[in-house]
C-alpha cells in the first residue's frame, strides 16, 4: 500500500506550472476536503486511498483525446475536399 501521503490521497489536487513547453507538477496543492493548500509530503488522519481516482482521471483524457482527434480529422477532411475540389 501506497504512503498516506497528501500526493496519494483521492482528495488531494496537485497545482502545476506552465511552462514553454508543457506543464511541471509543484509540492503544492488544495485538499478538497479541508478546503485549504496542502504540501503533497503532508499527511492527515482523513486520508482516502486515490488509485481509484486517478484511473478515472485518465479514461477521461482518453476519451476527451480521441474527441478531439475526431474533431481534427473531421476538420482536415472538411479542408481536403473544400481545396480538393477548387
């Protein structure tokens, strides 16, 4: 089992920076469950377990990826045959 570390817990909400080229992950975070900003090193006697939660977080950006690849291959195809056809 996973440390009852703030990081780990289903609760826990990391912030990240964004920088040029993608996103870095802080030490800082909110704690849904308290309401306030949390180091991800901090632990709590209301830790709850967060594998369940990521998991969840990951279908959805799948799912949101392959929309949005939809999206852009409808587009390129509305493109090809508004070109094609000129």
């Amino acid at each position: 089992m996973k440390s009852q570390k703030c990081k780990y817990c289903a609760y826990y909400t990391a912030y990240y920076k964004k920088h040029i080229i993608g996103f870095e992950r802080t030490n800082v975070g909110h704690c849904l469950k308290f309401r306030k900003l949390q180091t991800q090193l901090e632990t709590c006697e209301n830790f709850k377990c967060g594998e369940k939660k990521e998991q969840r977080q990951q279908e959805r950006i799948f799912v949101s990826l392959e929309q949005a690849l939809k999206s852009v291959n409808d587009i390129g195809q509305i493109l090809k045959e508004k070109y094609l056809d000129s």
